[in-house]
C-alpha cells in the first residue's frame, strides 16, 4: 500500500527508489521534504538481492546513498555495475536524481567520468566553497558562500562532459549539476546526529577517532541541519516540479 507522501512499501505503482548500500545508511533529513512534497518512495537494497522494477518507466526519480564501498569495485559487489546501469539509463530519461557521497560517484561513473581514491580522505567536518555556477544553483545556491561541512568518505570523481562544478574545497569536487534535475553531494546534507553516532560503532567503517569526532559534532549538527533541510527542500521542490511538468 502507498502511504500519501510516504514510503512505497509495496513495490508497485510509480515511486522514487532510494539505492541505499548498507544498513547503517538512511534518507535522514531526506524523509521529511519527500514526504510533504508528496514524492512515494521506496528503499531498494540491491546489495541484499533486490531486483529492479521490471518497468524502469514506473521509477519517478532517484536518490543514490553513500556506502562504504568504492564505485569502481564492481569485481567485489556486482551490484554495482546494475547500479551504474540503472542510473545512466534514469539519466537518459530526464529523471530527477540526487547523489549523496558514494551516490554522487556514481553519477560521475554512469556519466563517463573517472572516479577514483581521493587526494585525503576526508572524515568530519570541513570547509566547502561554492563555485561561481554554484552560487547561481537553484539547490546548491540556497547555502552560504562557504560552509563546513559534514563528510565521511575516501573516493573522489571527475566532472563529466557537460556537467557543472558547484561547490568545492582544496581536496576534491564537493557538488556537481549534470543537466537540470541532476545533482550530486560528495558531502553529507542529509544527516542526523544518531546517524553519525551508529556511523562511529560500525565495525565496517570506524572512524579514526570516534570521540573527537563526536565532540566536534554535537556543537555543529544543528546548523548543519538546518543547511540540509535547505538542500533538501530545495532539491524536492524542483523535482516536483518536474513531476508536475510532466
């Protein structure tokens, strides 16, 4: 059954999908704008053997999840190279896609661009710019001209052909615009403080130093929040505009 505005629990019917990697990954902030846009949404763990929706015309838009896994290792996850497969193709069809770290790798990946380890990896909190087309963005430039940022990743990408640079710092791409309803966050907009604190007991992924962690975040997560409830809102907004244009 199709709950208004909420998660799509039965498969069936035109919904969002949300690639989401491991369990420990989540919509976080995302859950809300998607439910008071009106935008159905289901989680499709490929990872554990989900198929895709035999019909990709029933797939409305696309948000891709971060993961703890690189976008080029489809020789240790197969389900990658499914994945990368699905986006080009929702790519191709105009769709609404957002890519949040690893999800944003992946668009570059299914875009032709190259992706690869990052210069350091980049695990807390850092600063981000936003570029001269990234002030102009209709997501990205509702953000301050810089911001700290909260991140947790080891993988970087090219721009691809086309694509517009939005936001970076001196490490690595921060956010990209691929067409009109195409974008990509290496950083983390949609996190909760509870997702940061089951990031840091994860076996498979610890930080260096959790507790340093931690206490850099508790006095920065709300403003944050408050960035990413922006992004997020912005984001949502246009995709329904998409959807209503068509």
């Amino acid at each position: 059954m199709v709950r208004r505005g909420g998660e799509d629990s039965s498969g069936e019917g035109t919904s969002w999908l949300v690639l989401r990697h491991t369990p420990a990954e989540g919509l976080g902030l995302l859950a809300n704008p998607l439910r008071e846009f009106g935008i159905h949404h289901r989680y499709l763990d490929l990872p554990r053997g989900e198929a895709l929706p035999r019909d990709l015309r029933t797939v409305g838009g696309l948000i891709v999840l971060g993961g703890t896994m690189a976008a080029y290792e489809a020789d240790r996850h197969p389900f990658l190279a499914t994945e990368s497969t699905l986006i080009e193709r929702l790519l191709t069809a105009g769709r609404p896609v957002l890519g949040i770290c690893l999800g944003a790798q992946l668009i570059a990946k299914a875009a032709h661009s190259w992706v690869g380890p990052a210069p350091e990896p980049e695990i807390g909190w850092y600063e981000v710019e936003l570029t001269e087309a990234g002030l102009d963005d209709p997501v990205l430039g509702r953000l301050p001209a810089r911001f700290e940022a909260f991140q947790w990743h080891y993988y970087t990408h090219g721009l691809p052909a086309g694509a517009r640079e939005l936001a970076c710092n001196d490490n690595c791409i921060q956010g990209l615009r691929l067409g009109e309803r195409v974008w990509g966050v290496q950083f983390h907009p949609e996190v909760t403080l509870a997702q940061i604190e089951g990031w840091c007991v994860d076996p498979e992924d610890p930080p260096p130093d959790a507790e340093k962690l931690l206490a850099e975040t508790r006095p920065r997560i709300e403003q944050w929040n408050e960035l990413g409830r922006t992004l997020c809102d912005a984001f949502c907004a246009i995709a329904e505009r998409a959807r209503a244009a068509a």
